[in-house]
C-alpha cells in the first residue's frame, strides 16, 4: 500500500524500485503531529499537524500533507492522483533531495516554497504522467546530473517551478519514474513592478548557501522569464533553453549543452487528459 501512495511524495519508493535493492520498508518514516490516516482504495488521505515524510535522504515536509488516489485501466491497485503540500502553523513545505543516493533522481535541491502541488496529467500511451509546481521558491541549491554522469552546482532563482515526471506502465505495474522537464518561471513586470526573470547559475564547487554563492566561482548564467530544462528518458539533463529576456553569460559545460538565444526550444512533453 505505501509503495504505490507515498511515490509521489518523495519519488522514492518507484526511484528504489529502479535502483538496486528495490523498495525496502525500512527506510520509510512518516511523523504528522495532528495525526491523519490513509485510504485503503480509491480516496484521499491526509496528515497534519506539522508533517515529515521521509526515504533514503529523500525528505519532504509541510504543516499538512494530501494525496490521492485512483484506479487507472491497465493498472492493478491505484496511482496517485494528487498531493498537495500546505504550510501552516505548525511549519512550512519543504523538499530535500540534497543527500540522495538513489541513481534515477537526477536533480539534488533543497527548497522551500511557498505551497506546493502534484496532479496527474494523463497518459501518453505506455506511460503516465504527473505535474508537480512548486509557488514562489526563491533561491535554491540544485546539483544537476550531467550527461557523463557528473554532479554540475546550481543556485536557482524562480517565481515558480513546474517539474514533469513520468512512469512506464509495465506488466499491468508502474515503473520507476524520470524527470523528463524542469521548467523555471520568473514574473513580467506589471502594475508598477520590475520584472523578475527566473536564473539559473552554475559554478565550480557545491554552494553552501544560495543567497552567499562565492562569485568567483561562476562558470555560466541563464536568465530569461522562462527556461526549460529537458530530460532524456532515462533522466539524464539534454540542455537549458530561453524564452522572452534571455541572456546568457559564459560559455555552458558540454556535459549539459546550452542553447543560444532564439534556438528552437524543446516543446513542452504532450500529455493526453
């Protein structure tokens, strides 16, 4: 039960299924100060009260926690549907993937949004797809896996970030998801504000804090009012891309190619509702 309800979570449970060793119990916590419970079949299930879910070094927390879950055709038992991380009172959202060792998460960040909301957006064939977006984030670590296999350090700067996952359904079960998109978005100027465009800055050793990055160790900038992140299908970081005010300095790494301005920019994944 926990494995097919708790993966959206934290990508956890799908992501270890994928690694060696699969899914192990043991490493699963979950403390919710309210308490709460989870539906057995189709339903929600919630937890409040100042809520930490946690697997491997895979960490999310919020002072209420909500999901969902349905029963999809072609699919034994049920796949999430939603959740939704709620801050309050008893503590604000937070998710941490910084210190994960499971080989399919291909991004390690730690940040704390505003809210933050995963639905499913359909399937596109053999596979199914969820949205998850994150609302006001402001600066963020991001360690990006590289296409040899290298750790590249990021701080990030949005308004809002919209993460795309997908699984294959395999023999009737859900298989290990992948990050397919990263899209970060800034904000326009409007009503007497300033625009903000959203950035993205690697540099040469892992930054410890993202508002105190040490400037001489900048390699490469993006900022533009929205960059796109695509992924392979196995996870692996293809390249950022630029909308409306980009602007770019450095040259990029090879290992995560750069696009120049007015390249053609990855289309947004489909997905049939």
């Amino acid at each position: 039960m926990i494995r097919p309800l708790l993966a959206p979570l934290l990508a956890a449970a799908w992501l270890a299924a994928a690694d060696d060793g699969g899914f192990q119990p043991a490493l699963f916590e979950l403390s919710a100060g309210h308490g709460g419970g989870i539906a057995l079949q189709s339903g929600t299930s919630a937890f409040a009260g100042g809520v930490r879910i946690a697997y491997e070094h895979l960490v999310l927390a919020a002072d209420r926690i909500e999901f969902g879950q349905v029963q999809v055709p072609g699919v034994r038992g049920t796949v999430p549907s939603f959740l939704d991380l709620q801050p309050g009172p008893a503590g604000g959202v937070l998710i941490d993937t910084a210190a994960t060792d499971l080989a399919r998460f291909p991004v390690r960040l730690r940040v704390a949004p505003a809210a933050g909301r995963l639905d499913a957006v359909g399937r596109d064939g053999d596979r199914l797809r969820w949205r998850l977006v994150l609302t006001e984030p402001g600066a963020f670590t991001a360690d990006i896996r590289g296409t040899d296999g290298t750790w590249l350090h990021h701080v990030v700067t949005a308004r809002r970030v919209e993460v795309l996952v997908e699984a294959p359904i395999i023999n009737g079960a859900i298989g290990g998801p992948v990050l397919r998109e990263l899209r970060l978005l800034g904000r326009p100027a409007a009503d007497g504000q300033p625009r903000e465009r959203a950035a993205v800055r690697r540099y040469r050793n892992p930054v410890v804090d993202p508002a105190q990055p040490t400037a001489a160790d900048l390699t490469y900038a993006a900022e533009s009012l929205e960059l796109v992140l695509p992924c392979d299908p196995e996870g692996n970081a293809l390249g950022i891309s630029g909308g409306l005010d980009f602007s770019m300095r450095g040259l990029d790494d090879p290992r995560l190619p750069g696009f120049l301005p007015g390249a053609p920019r990855p289309p947004r994944p489909s997905a049939t509702r």
